[in-house]
C-alpha cells in the first residue's frame, strides 16, 4: 500500500493515496478470473498510524478481510523521527518505530489476518553520513538492528532491511552484506530483495567500487546472467521478502524521495527487466531449485504519478506480471488440514 504514501503529501509533491482507495483499486485488479490474494502496509499515517490501538488494530483488520485479503509485510517508519546511526535519542527513536510496528504486526497475526510477512526496515541514514567513518558506522548500525532484533524476536517476528542505495550501510551489495554479517541473526534480521533497487546494485550507483556490469555494457545477456548470479548469489542466502518489481536502470523520483530508482510500470518498454525470468534469480538457489523462503510475493511501485495509480489496467498488469512470477517461480503448499 505504500505507493499512495511515498513521495507525496509533501509541499510541492501530489496528495497521499487514502488507504481505502488503494484497497479498493487492488480488491478490483482481476487478470482471467485471478485476483490478488492480500496487501503489503506502511504503518504511517494517514493509512495506518504507528501508535493505533487494539480496538484501531481490529477495525483494520475487519477492514482488510471485507475485500478477501490477507495482510503480508508491514513497513516500520523508522526515518520520519530515528536513525540506526543516530545520537541516542534516534536511535531509541528509531528502534521505539521497530518495537511499535512489530506488536502491530503480531496483533494482525493474532487476528489470523495475517499468516506470514515480515517488518521492513532500514538504517534511515544517508549515505554521505555513513561514508565520513564507514567501519564504524556500519557497527554502530548493526548494534541498533541487533537490539531490534531482540524485541522482532519476541514478538515472534522477523525484519528485513530493504536492499536501496539511498540508505547508509546499505547503499551497495557488498556494504549491505557486511552489515547483515555484523548483525549475524539471519533466522530474524534478513534481507528484502526488491527487483528495481537490486539491479541498481548491479550497476553501482552510490558505490561504484561495487559496481558488476561491466563498464562497456550494452545489457548482453551473458554479461547481465553473470552480474545477477555474482549479485544473488551473495545476499539470497540472507533473502527473507521478496519485491516484484520493474526498473528502466536510471535514478530519480519524486517529492522528498529523490535519490534512489524509481520503479517503472510492469509494462514499461525501457524496462531493463524480465520480470517473470529475473525474479528466479532471487527465488531460486544456485541450482535453480526454488528456495521456498519467500511464501508471498509484493509488487513495489513507488513514487507512480496519481493518475497512473488511479487507473485500473495499471493494477492488472502489475497482477499479470506477479502471477508469471508465481507461475515461473512458485509452489503447492497442502493445507493443514489434509
């Protein structure tokens, strides 16, 4: 659901998305009789807010389950007032965000709305600070993600740090499998693999030292099989959500949001992804064996204009395109009772 918040509401930037109208757009998403299954949520308002209560939790949940979804991934908001690298007080911010989101999220699984998801989080620093003391910094972060971790762990919930160059720490592949190696939890603490923010990886946008295409690249598929192999090869092991996503490989956006790529349509014809082939490179092992880690699937398009959002083929096709991936990449699970 957070593409009706992200990059908008700002002064200059398009009105926020209401919460009913997003569920109201993907409860009419229909592509040969199939439909979408649940919603991924940001906890901020004015979808959801961070401190809503019990009696809130419930009227959402009531909610959400009126349009036949379940809910999967919650995004904690840990920028707005925190920072994993901050003085004390982010920090405390910061992991108050994490502790916050992850009772919501447990509450919603109590509700039996929500069967399987993680939190989202990240460092919320910016890279340039990151860079003034990079060793350091990255483990003064992990010490925040790790005391998150305790409280994600308690509440029977695990996190995922979204793989995005605007982030300190986790602006390229290498800097972001550090830090996930000094937080050493993989079984709580993992990795959210978006397909678009990945591939920037790829091409070493705020980290050119950690670039894998070649410089000379005209997007080969051998060269790009090879990058995406070296890239997954390295951060599936710790992958624990997975984004559907699409990606024309250029860095822009929107509102307040503005230094990181921004994802395309699924039907964009710049894209540089196959998106129903590419996702196998995160669902499935070395040995192209699905991993079976990732039991639902999020398609992530932030920072679309409004009016594109408000168009119901743009739902469908991003459906379309998440049923390929599931056709391509996906399972049966038997149901408990049998």
């Amino acid at each position: 659901m957070w593409p009706g918040l992200v990059g908008k509401g700002s002064p200059g930037a398009e009105p926020f998305i209401p919460l009913d109208t997003m569920l109201d757009l993907t409860a009419k998403a229909e592509v040969n009789g199939v439909k979408f299954d649940g919603v991924d949520l940001f906890l901020y308002d004015p979808h959801t807010s961070i401190d809503i209560d019990d009696a809130g939790i419930k009227k959402l949940a009531d909610k959400i389950r009126k349009k036949g979804f379940v809910v999967g991934s919650v995004v904690a908001p840990v920028w707005f007032d925190g920072s994993a690298m901050g003085d004390e007080t982010k920090r405390k911010n910061w992991v108050t965000a994490v502790a916050k989101a992850c009772r919501i999220a447990s509450k919603l699984r109590e509700l039996g709305i929500r069967p399987d998801g993680v939190v989202r989080i990240d460092s919320a620093a910016g890279v340039e600070d990151w860079s003034k003391d990079p060793k350091n910094n990255t483990k003064l972060i992990a010490k925040t993600f790790k005391e998150a971790a305790k409280i994600a762990k308690d509440s029977g919930e695990r996190l995922a740090a979204e793989g995005e160059i605007c982030w300190g720490a986790m602006h390229s592949w290498k800097y972001m499998l550090q830090l996930l190696e000094e937080v050493g939890q993989p079984k709580v603490v993992g990795f959210q693999a978006d397909m678009a923010h990945t591939l920037l990886y790829s091409l070493g946008y705020n980290a050119p030292e950690h670039r894998i295409f070649p410089d000379k690249f005209n997007w080969e598929p051998g060269k790009f099989h090879a990058a995406m192999q070296k890239l997954t090869n390295a951060l599936r092991p710790w992958t624990n959500d997975f984004h559907v996503a699409q990606n024309d490989a250029t860095v822009k956006g929107s509102g307040d949001h503005d230094k990181t790529g921004r994802h395309c349509l699924a039907t964009d014809p710049n894209g540089k992804l196959n998106i129903a082939r590419d996702s196998g490179y995160w669902l499935r092992d070395q040995n192209d064996k699905v991993t079976k880690k990732c039991r639902h699937i999020c398609w992530d398009g932030c920072m679309f204009p409004n009016d594109t959002m408000m168009k119901q083929q743009t739902w469908n096709d991003i459906l379309a395109s998440m049923i390929q991936v599931r056709e391509n990449h996906g399972w049966h699970e038997k149901s408990a009772s049998k």
